[in-house]
C-alpha cells in the first residue's frame, strides 16, 4: 500500500433527545460523494483539534459547539489517502443545524444508522454509537432463579446491555450459570459481556469480553476479534490510556463517588472524572456510588453513560 500523509479530520457527534443524531450528505463530486457522514472536517496544520471543531460546524453547519468531549480516534487507510478521524462528542451548541455548503442534512434515528450509507471509516463511530447508556452489573448471587429475577427486572427497565459478573463461582459453574443467563437474556432483550478472563472466553455464549483491571494491564494487545465487545474497569489515566492502546470498545471509570469497597477519600469526584475523560478518546462509563438520577450530570462530564450494580437494583 502506497505511504500516503495522514489527514487528520475533526468530527462531531450530535445525539438529540429523541435519540438521533446528526448526520450530513457528501457532495457527489467529494470523495466517498453520495455517502452519509458524520460532520466536520479537516484540521489545518495551524490551529488545534477543537478550532477545527468549531469552525467547521460554523462553516458546514451554522452552529457552534459549546460544550464537547473526546469520543474515538479512527486512523483508516483508503487505497488513495489515510484518514484519521478525530471523534467528538458535541453536549452541547447554540444555532440552528443547516446545510450551509447546500449539502442535505439529516436527524436519523440511532437504531436506523446502516454502514453501508457511509464512508467505509465510519463504522468503529457507528459500531459504538450502537452502545447504551446504561449498563447493569450483575451482584453475586446464591441461585439461577435470583437470576433469573435479576434479568427478567433488567428488561422491564429498558436495559440492553448487561455485564455478567458472578466472582464467587469458579470458572465451571460460571460457564453454566452464563450458558443459562444468556437464553433468559433473550428473552428479555439483554445482551451480555462477560466479566472473566479472556482465555476462558466463547464467543459463542456472549456479546463481548469485560476484563478487570489487572487483567486490562496484562494484555499487550486486543484479546477478542472486533466482532464482540471489548470492555475494561479503569481506575486512573494509565489504565484508561492503555485501554485506549489496546482498542477497547468502552471502559467504566470509578469510583466516581464514595463506596464501602474503596472506603473514604478514593472517590474520583465529577470533575477529576471529567479530567480524565478529557484524556482518551474512547467512551467511559462513570461507575462508582452513583444513581439514575446522576445520568445528566455523567454526560455533563464526559462519560457516554453509566454503569453499575445498585443503580438498577
């Protein structure tokens, strides 16, 4: 493949109350021309990612982004030029969304995004933008039928995506336990990762892997293929950048407030969470002490969503 000097494209992610984001037509004479994308533009070598941020929507859009934070790096390679796509996720803007260039613009619907409609580039963005706000943690639990309770409880609250977790069965009882939870997840519409370690992982029997921290800092590369989820705990910047290094699809961050199992004065507190948000481009789930009630303030800081056992019990 010929060497070609990497573009560096600054993109935003606009997602509205109603679930759907923004989206932007590509002119047919541009490349990948008839294409839908995700706005924004290329970075000129004098200005830093965020000018470029703000000034493309002013030119392309007609808005300004106000508030917004890292949410993927993508460095693709076309057979005629290498792009890396700078991703961010815009909270908050002032304006109204137009298609200043005459381009057609559009809010489409999450559930309704198809890769085939945009640049082959574009599908890790729309691959975790597939991702729900709101993640359950399974408690260790005595029986299947507890459970099963549990799960049956996570669909009616609209959970779509569950972390398996059981640390007091080994690993033989846990294969059974997550052959079981996976057919009464079905029913509910709750897919599942499993927490465990990633040479016991099927991807037969789960979504993804979730690796805890220790075994996050171990792997030197991604342990699972980019069709299943990948998932960590993190609890600081090196973790957190290390997950980044090795291509995790999301991390969960904690705590962010007090719990009984870091005791006092470990909480990270919303605004060395936002700080550490700031840091990586991948989305971070704030864990740790916190509620529903806390879900506007999370995206406030930089996290995609939360996550957490006592949140949905």
């Amino acid at each position: 493949m010929p060497a070609f000097k990497i573009i560096h494209v600054a993109v935003g992610v606009i997602i509205n109350e109603r679930q759907q984001v923004l989206i932007a037509q590509r002119h047919q004479d541009s490349h990948k021309g008839g294409l839908w994308e995700f706005p924004g533009g290329k970075k000129e070598e004098s200005e830093s990612i965020e000018t470029a941020l703000k000034r493309e929507f002013a030119e392309e859009i007609g808005i300004e982004p106000t508030k917004f934070h890292p949410f993927t790096k993508i460095l693709y390679h076309y057979p005629e030029k290498s792009v890396l796509l700078d991703v961010w996720r815009i909270t908050e803007f002032s304006g109204h969304a137009e298609g200043r260039e005459g381009q057609a613009i559009a809010w489409r619907p999450l559930e309704e995004l198809q890769m085939w409609d945009f640049p082959e580039a574009n599908a890790s963005i729309i691959k975790r933008l597939a991702l729900p706000t709101k993640i359950a943690i399974t408690p260790d639990l005595e029986t299947i039928d507890d459970l099963s309770s549990l799960i049956s409880q996570y669909g009616k609250l609209g959970i779509k995506l569950m972390q398996f977790r059981q640390t007091q069965l080994g690993q033989e009882k846990f294969d059974i336990w997550l052959r079981q939870a996976i057919s009464i997840a079905e029913e509910a519409g709750v897919q599942l990762v499993a927490n465990q370690s990633p040479e016991f992982f099927d991807r037969s029997l789960s979504k993804g892997l979730h690796a805890n921290s220790k075994t996050l800092m171990a792997l030197q590369h991604r342990p699972v293929s980019t069709d299943s989820l990948f998932s960590a705990s993190c609890h600081n910047l090196d973790e957190l950048q290390h997950a980044e290094r090795i291509e995790a699809d999301f991390v969960t961050l904690s705590p962010v407030c007090y719990t009984s199992k870091y005791g006092s004065n470990s909480e990270l507190g919303w605004e060395k969470f936002a700080e550490l948000a700031g840091q990586v481009s991948l989305p971070i789930y704030a864990l740790g002490g916190i509620s529903l009630s806390d879900m506007s303030l999370a995206l406030d800081h930089g996290a995609f969503g939360i996550a957490g056992i006592t949140p949905f019990l």
